[in-house]
C-alpha cells in the first residue's frame, strides 16, 4: 500500500506537518511493513505558507522583527528560494525563469491568531507589519515576492502595509498619520506619495474570489468573524469604499479594481497592493498543488489522506483537502477524509466528489471544543488508526 499524506492544519490544535506525522505514524501502525508512505503538508495562504514552500524548495528563512496585528513586536519568517529549483509547472502560474522569490505569510505579522480573542475587532488591527516585510524582501534584491494572505485578522485595505511602504495618509490639516488602522480612518482627509524604492513584482497567493464591498465584500463576509457586529458592517463597508475610491484618485488608478475577485481577501490588502504596487492574484491551491508537486505524487499513491479542522459546506469553495479529494476522484485514488468535526450532511456532499471518499469526524459528538483541541492530535492518531486497520483487514 502506497499513502499520500497531505493534511492541512487543525486550526489551534495542530501544524499541518504534525498532522502529517501523526497520520503517518498511525498508518504505520495500521499496516506494518506493508507501507509505503509519503508526506505533503498543505497550506491554504495562511499559518505555515512560508515554512512549508520554503522547506519543499530547499530555501532557507530568515527572521525579522516588525510590527504585528496590534503594534506589538512580533518575529516573522521571509523564504527565501531560487526559481530555477521549483518544479516546471509553477513557472506557468509565477512567471520568473530565474532569480530570488520571497516568500511571505501575511499571518505571520498579521494574524487573527496573533490577537486575543476580547481584542479581534478590524478596527484595532493594521497590516504595517506585513508592508514592513515587503519592504525588507525588497532592499534584500527579491527578483519577486510570493504573499499568502490566509489566516488575517485585518480588515484594513492594507493601509498599514502601504504606510509601511511609503504611502501617507494626511489629516485637515496635512499632518501624516502614523500607524493607520480603521480606528483613524475618519481622520482621513487626503492620501498621497509613493511606494519607497523598487519593489519586484508581488504574486498574491489565494483561492477567495470576494470583491472589496458589497455583500459580498470583507466586511460583510470575513468581517464577523474578525469581530465586527451585524450593525457595524454597514457603516464600515461605507467608510471603506470612500478610503478606496481615494487611494485610487490619488495614485490614478480605476476604482473598478475593486471588483477584480480576490480584491476583497484578508480585508483588502490584496486590492492596496494591486492599486499601488501592481501586485497580482494567483490561486492558492494551483500554486500548492505545483509547488509541492501533489500530481507526480498522486500517482505514485494507491490512496489519500488528507484533512483539517472543520470540514462544512464552506471547505467545497476549493479548501485544500476538498480538492485534494477531487484530484484523487479524477485520479482513480482512494480517498480518507478526517477532520475535528463535520457538518451534518456533509459526508452525501463529498461522495458526490469523490463516490469512494471516506470521512471521519476524530472528535466524539460529546467532547467539548476546549478539550477536542487540546486532544486533537491524539484523537487523529486513533481515528486514522482505526481506519486504516479496517482497510488493511479489507
């Protein structure tokens, strides 16, 4: 029996590698000597891009100490790998035959994880940190910058990163502010000036097609669950649209560039740095999927595993393991599934993706999320265990 192992993390329970090991261990288990075994930690743009990406690249990381979610100093990763050491398929979707890429996970200076839970609210958070890192991979002669922008807590249409890169937001009176967040977006009266110094060309790695407003914007979409009350989104969806018609006038951009999809991914940074720096969209799993290879690799597996947190009828948009199952349907692979907890109903939606795909909820229904987290991994280990025994007997 040939495994493929591709997990995704267990959000505040485990690293998508460590849910690969523990997968792989118990598949041992299951198997004996029976098993040949191969591990693929994804990422959705989010915890762990860099590290995973740099660590398959044979790059390396270095560490940076900026600003985080709230003006707190956090220490954040840049990866740094040769283009000419990526697999040919990521030359289609990053175009750049050689030279230094960057590679940057906005969660790492702007993370929701980063904030504790009574301080998530869009109006306390910036993005500086992540244009402080943009600007450091530019100085160090970065040929082209990779940004994942999964796992955010901001929803500050990237404001903080453009103060970080030059960008000034003045009040009446002229006066630039300084560490910008959403808190002072009414004391906005004019933008002006320019990115510092020559920055590479930015590719935003990401699968979330939301434009920046409307009900299908940030703030109506991602903003609840970084703390905006129902009676807040209105408003700040407003104040927000005003702020980007703005940044357009002043760097003579369209405004329709907030329609572009993705524009409205992690509260908009993605629309600031396409308005002033350029930067493009690239899907997220695609790249993934080149970089590390997943197609040679699922062909050389008889089956995959594959899984993370929360499995609902949200994860079909495209999340990792969804498509991971598709491409195994597609492959003719077998398929297991595992994650902290399943929507109800769920499992009928995934055998329509792939008709042999087994799921598996590793929580017990009366386990509370505080201790399902804290159990998580030793709940994987058993789950895949068990399943795997029951197809080893098979």
């Amino acid at each position: 029996m040939k495994l493929l192992i591709a997990f995704d993390k267990f959000k505040d329970s485990m690293t998508a590698p460590y849910a690969c090991e523990l997968a792989a261990r118990a598949a041992a288990t299951a198997f004996g000597e029976k098993v040949d075994i191969e591990q693929a930690p994804l990422t959705d743009g989010g915890e762990g891009f860099c590290s995973i990406l740099t660590q398959v690249a044979g790059g390396r990381l270095s560490e940076h100490l900026v600003s985080g979610p709230l003006g707190q100093k956090v220490t954040a990763p840049i990866g740094w790998v040769q283009a000419e050491d990526l697999p040919s398929q990521v030359h289609a979707l990053l175009p750049l035959a050689a030279g230094k890429i960057a590679v940057i996970e906005m969660a790492s200076a702007a993370g929701l994880e980063q904030v504790p839970s009574e301080q998530r609210h869009p109006n306390n958070c910036t993005t500086y940190g992540v244009g402080q890192l943009i600007q450091i991979a530019s100085t160090q002669s970065a040929d082209a910058i990779l940004l994942g922008i999964g796992g955010s807590a901001t929803s500050d249409i990237g404001f903080g990163a453009l103060e970080a890169l030059g960008i000034q937001f003045l009040n009446t009176s002229g006066q630039a502010l300084t560490n910008v967040t959403p808190a002072d977006w009414d004391q906005i009266d004019q933008i002006s000036g320019s990115t510092r110094g020559t920055i590479p060309p930015i590719f935003i790695a990401c699968d979330v097609e939301n434009p920046l407003l409307g009900p299908q914007g940030a703030a109506a979409v991602y903003g609840p669950q970084k703390g905006l009350t129902p009676e807040e989104i209105e408003p700040f969806d407003h104040k927000a649209g005003t702020l980007a018609a703005k940044l357009c006038a002043a760097v003579d951009q369209n405004f329709s560039l907030k329609d572009i999809p993705g524009s409205g991914a992690a509260g908009g940074i993605g629309f600031a740095l396409k308005v002033c720096c350029g930067a493009s969209f690239v899907a997220g799993f695609d790249l993934v999927t080149a970089w590390l290879d997943l197609e040679t690799r699922m062909l050389r597996a008889d089956a995959v595993l594959s899984g993370e947190g929360k499995i609902d009828r949200s994860s079909l948009a495209g999340k990792g393991p969804i498509a991971l199952i598709k491409a195994a349907a597609a492959a003719d692979k077998g398929a297991y599934l595992f994650a902290g907890a399943l929507e109800d109903g769920i499992e009928a939606e995934l055998s329509k993706l792939h008709q042999a795909c087994q799921a598996f909820a590793i929580s017990p229904k009366e386990m509370t999320l505080k201790e399902a987290l804290a159990k998580g991994p030793e709940n994987l280990e058993l789950s895949v265990t068990k399943a795997l025994r029951s197809a080893a007997k098979r």
